[in-house]
C-alpha cells in the first residue's frame, strides 16, 4: 500500500548504541517519523524515551500494535527471529541490522516468513551505499571490467574485539565473533561485485588468539571490556570461496591481529580492477593498453562523502512508502551471505572444503 501523502510512522526494537545510531539520522529524513521503541532492558527504554520523547515498551506487542509502519530491528543476533518474524507478520516493513540471524537455520525461518508476507524485509548491509562501491558497480554494468573472476575481501583490525564478555563474544547470542561480525560484510560486499552468483564450494578456518588472553595489549577498545565474561567465539577467519562461472573471493577477517589494519577490496577483471579501501572510501582503477605503445593507466577516482547509513534508510523508506520491496539489500541475498558464514564455520570443524548445493 502507498503511503506517499503520509510520513512513515517508524518504530525501534533494540535500543542500545546502533538502536541510537540509526534515530539519529531519521531526523534529517523528510516524512519519517520515530514513535517508539522496544527494549528488554528499562534503563536503554528510559534513554531511548528522553532522548527522542518517544514512548517505549517492554514488549514488542505494545508497539507493533500502535500506529507504526516498519521497525528497524537493532538486537543482538540472536533476537532477530523474533522481533523480525512478529512485526512481518503484522504487516509492517522491517529494516534489519546485519547479519540476518545468528545461524542459518534462523536466517531460514526469517527469510521464509518475509516471502509469506504482506511487508518485506531489508537487511542492514549499508556498505552497499557507499559512493565508491556505487561507482565499482556502475563501471561493471557498463562492462568497463569486463568479466569479473575475483574479489580480494579484507576487513582486519589491528585491535578490535568489540568488548570481550559482552554479547559480541557470546557465541550463543552472537553465532560468532569476527566472522559474523564483521566478516558478514566483507563477504556481502564480495558477492555484490559477484552479482550474487550461486556460491559452489567454501573452504575456510577459524582462529581464537586474543579474545581470551590476559595479556592482550590494546590502545583503544571498539567497546568496553568486561573481561570476566565469556568469550566463545573466533577473533579472525581466512577463507577461499568458489562460486559459479569460476568466479571466486578471498577473505581475510579479523577483531585483532598482528599487522596493520586492512580494510580493501581488490575487484579483478578481465579488462581492469579496481582496489576500493573502505577506511577512506578511497578508489582505484587498474586499467592497461595498447594505444601508442603498451601501458599501465590508473585512476584515482575521487567522490563525495556521503553517509551510507542514511542513504540505506532513504532506499528503505521510499519502499515502505511506495509499497514496493527494494531489489536491492534482500533477505535471500543476506540469506546467501550467511550460509557463506554457516559454511566457513562448519569447513573449520570438519577440516575440509564444504559444498554447497
């Protein structure tokens, strides 16, 4: 159903820092409108309230059943099902933080109930909306790279444990560390250079170095650190994928590791490439010829700074206003992302490639 001549009425369930994070950029959005926002927890419901003078709920009956027409899911992982599955049922658009689920089999369900219902689901991949990756794509849709055989995908933080003995490093709650943290978008954004190809076989291994150690030294945390919590999760993954048409990636993950950070994305075509570094938004293309004489041609490709995580809600909401699902951020596409993550965890266990049907 359209709702052009009416803001979107716009509700949140989780609201920790990302929960904040996104309310934050709704209020430069024109015909949008924060209403409320759910919470387990009553002092994030009372900051939530007093901040953005909003109501908030204990339960997300009370607010699915007020006047909203899509949330944005901001839980931990393991809380996704829930809280997606219910407001989907209820008919309301959701925005869902990544990854989709904390297992595949959650991932599934949630995924099923989006393609039975009268709402849809998009999955909070907001990479995708980054300028330089706008222009990556761009270039492959006008065949500039020719044929796209492989992505090296790297996300690696020298230190970066998100708060050892928080939810991040619970695997139960989390379904992961490093690799369904931070590696889920390394791999959605080297299956976006892909085209989404159907993935074929993944070979993958898992390491637990820093997350557990007494001695960890660090100059800054990405949250805060408990400590005498539990940490039960990987802290850096390397793994080889292969998917149809010969196309491949590469990926290299990390909370914590012993060398410099590393945030590029090397696109390998096979009439140029292009090394986008997601730090700096910083882009290159590698192009050669044969005009005048054989040579090497790079380009630095500057663009303007925008927000990514906004320019995610406007596709969003122009859905739910419009009454169109986007074709872009789907849940089968994130569906595809975490049986990449589901595969590179059992390759780990089984110590041998997985295949992929």
């Amino acid at each position: 159903m359209s709702r052009t001549n009416e803001p979107v009425r716009v509700g949140f369930v989780g609201l920790g820092n990302i929960g904040h994070y996104h309310a934050d950029r709704l209020v430069d959005l024109e015909q949008v409108e924060t209403v409320g926002g759910v919470d387990i927890n009553p002092d994030a419901r009372a900051r939530f309230a007093e901040k953005y003078g909003v109501e908030s709920f204990e339960s997300y009956e009370d607010l699915y059943s007020a006047e909203v027409d899509a949330v944005i899911v901001t839980t931990p992982n393991k809380f996704h099902e829930e809280y997606a599955v219910a407001a989907l049922r209820n008919g309301l658009d959701v925005l869902l933080e990544k990854p989709l689920a904390h297992s595949l089999e959650s991932a599934e369900r949630i995924a099923e109930a989006a393609r039975n219902a009268d709402a849809f689901c998009m999955v909070g991949f907001h990479n995708r909306f980054r300028n330089p990756v706008k222009v990556v794509k761009s270039y492959q849709e006008e065949g500039r790279f020719g044929r796209t055989r492989h992505v090296e995908a790297n996300f690696i933080r020298r230190r970066g444990i998100p708060g050892r003995g928080s939810w991040f490093t619970n695997r139960d709650i989390a379904g992961g560390g490093a690799l369904i943290d931070i590696g889920v978008h390394a791999i959605d954004l080297a299956l976006h250079f892909h085209d989404f190809p159907k993935v074929q076989e993944v070979s993958g291994t898992i390491r637990s170095q820093f997350g557990s150690r007494d001695d960890y030294a660090y100059l800054e945390m990405w949250g805060e650190d408990a400590k005498s919590g539990e940490f039960s999760v990987d802290d850096s993954v390397s793994a080889f994928v292969r998917c149809e048409g010969g196309k491949t990636f590469a990926l290299e993950v990390a909370w914590a590791a012993n060398r410099s950070p590393n945030e590029e994305f090397v696109v390998r075509g096979t009439e140029a490439g292009a090394n986008f570094d997601k730090a700096d938004d910083s882009l290159t293309i590698y192009e050669s010829g044969r005009q005048g004489t054989d040579h090497f041609s790079d380009s630095e490709i500057q663009t303007r700074h925008e927000d990514p995580h906004k320019a995610e809600q406007r596709i969003f909401f122009e859905a739910v206003r419009d009454g169109v699902a986007p074709t872009r951020n789907t849940v089968d596409q994130a569906l595809e992302v975490q049986r990449v993550i589901d595969a590179v965890y059992r390759s780990h266990e089984q110590q041998r490639a997985i295949q992929l049907e």
